[in-house]
C-alpha cells in the first residue's frame, strides 16, 4: 500500500513541485496551504508523514508541530520540516519540538525523495524483533511501545528510536556521532543536531519517570543505558 504524505506549504509552486514528484514516485499525497487546515486534514485523513513549511501564514510551522507532538493521537507521526537555509534557529526549535528531520529550501526531488523514504523506513516496526526488559522498563520494537511499572508510555517516534538504539547496546556508551546517524540518519555532527539529541535525552529521562535514572550521560562521549541499577 502506498504511504500517504500530507504537504503542508503556503507557496504554491513550491507545493505543486513536490506534490508532482511524490506521486511521481508512487505516493498518495494531499496538500494544505495553512497550519489550520493542515491540523484538520491530518485528523481526517491520517497521513503516514507530513512535510511541513515553517513559514506558514497565521499559525507557523512549529506550532503545528507542537500541536502533533501534544496529542496522543499524532505524537509518533512522522514530520519533516522544510526550511530557508537562514532559518538555523526554527530548525533548531523544530527538532527540539520532535519533528523527524528537516529540508534546506531549495532543495532537489532526489534530496526529497531520500528524506521522506528514510523517515517512513525509520518509523516501521521492526519485524520478529525481541522485546527488552529492564527493571520497571520494557521495550517492545515489534509493536512500538514501552511501558513502565505496566504503564504505557507517549513517546515519539525520534524518542522511541533514541530509547531502543541505548537499549540495543546493552550497556555499552553511544556517541552523538552514533545516534546521530542510528536516530536521525545523519553522517556528520552538526551544532544543531549535537543539540537536539541532548534535548531529547532529557525529554526521555522525563517520560521514563522512576527508570529515568538509567539513561547515564559519560562526559564529552554520548550516553549509555544501564540495565543494571
């Protein structure tokens, strides 16, 4: 079944080129012009990825964002930002806010293409995969979910993956560098990724609650996951 990605951009050549190759590609794709409706199209029509403009009129792209990642509903789904290549500072917030991963304007339809077929790849369960148990905390990649004392837990799709990468490594410490390219698919470090995987650490350590404390940071390397304390 084709995935279904809902573009949400205030230009309109802009919004009719990347609608032209998405379905070029064999994707099923909708289209809004604004924050409002594009809230409204991604209720009533559940898109597997939404390709979001931060320049929108009215309500602006991270606010959008923020309003997915606040419900429970579309706390996992997939956004990828595109962005002016001056905008560092709202791509910087965007990350923070969840989105996936982000588009420098201009950009080309292989650049595009590749972004969204990564991010869709990512957010797909992992088949046959085991679950993970530690202490209090349980992570099952086949359904996605984790649980602590029982309870299930909101996690986004970035947070998801940036739990389960700690908990593949047993203990072992991953780099930013690592996580970087395991989480978010990116080769090199830059200030504003470095930053964002910190954010996201923290915003973890919050959900996890009573097992917070086994996400451990080691000084100038990265982060690792206790499965011991």
């Amino acid at each position: 079944m084709a995935s279904r990605v809902l573009i949400v951009e205030d230009e309109r050549d802009i919004r009719d080129l990347v609608l032209f190759h998405l379905e070029r590609e064999g994707f099923q794709v909708s289209s809004a012009s604004s924050g409002e409706e594009a809230l409204r199209q991604v209720r009533h029509t559940s898109p597997d990825l939404v390709l979001l403009d931060l320049m929108l009129p009215a309500m602006g792209g991270l606010e959008v964002c923020r309003k997915l990642r606040q419900d429970p509903a579309t706390v996992a789904l997939p956004i990828v930002m595109l962005t002016a290549k001056g905008d560092e500072v709202d791509r910087v917030l965007g990350l923070e806010l969840g989105a996936d991963d982000y588009i420098v304007k201009p950009f080309s339809p292989k650049e595009l293409l590749a972004r969204v077929r990564a991010v869709l790849r990512r957010a797909k369960p992992a088949p046959g995969a085991a679950a993970i148990a530690m202490g209090a905390l349980a992570i099952d990649p086949g359904t996605r979910t984790v649980t602590v004392q029982g309870a299930p837990l909101t996690l986004t799709h970035k947070e998801f993956e940036l739990l389960s990468a700690l908990a593949d490594a047993q203990g072992r410490v991953l780099s930013r560098e690592f996580l970087l390219d395991r989480v978010w698919g990116y080769s090199r470090a830059g200030e504003i990724e470095s930053r964002t995987v910190d954010v996201h650490v923290r915003r973890l350590r919050v959900k996890l609650g009573p097992e917070g404390h086994r996400i451990l940071t080691v000084k100038s390397v990265g982060y690792r996951l206790d499965p011991e304390s």
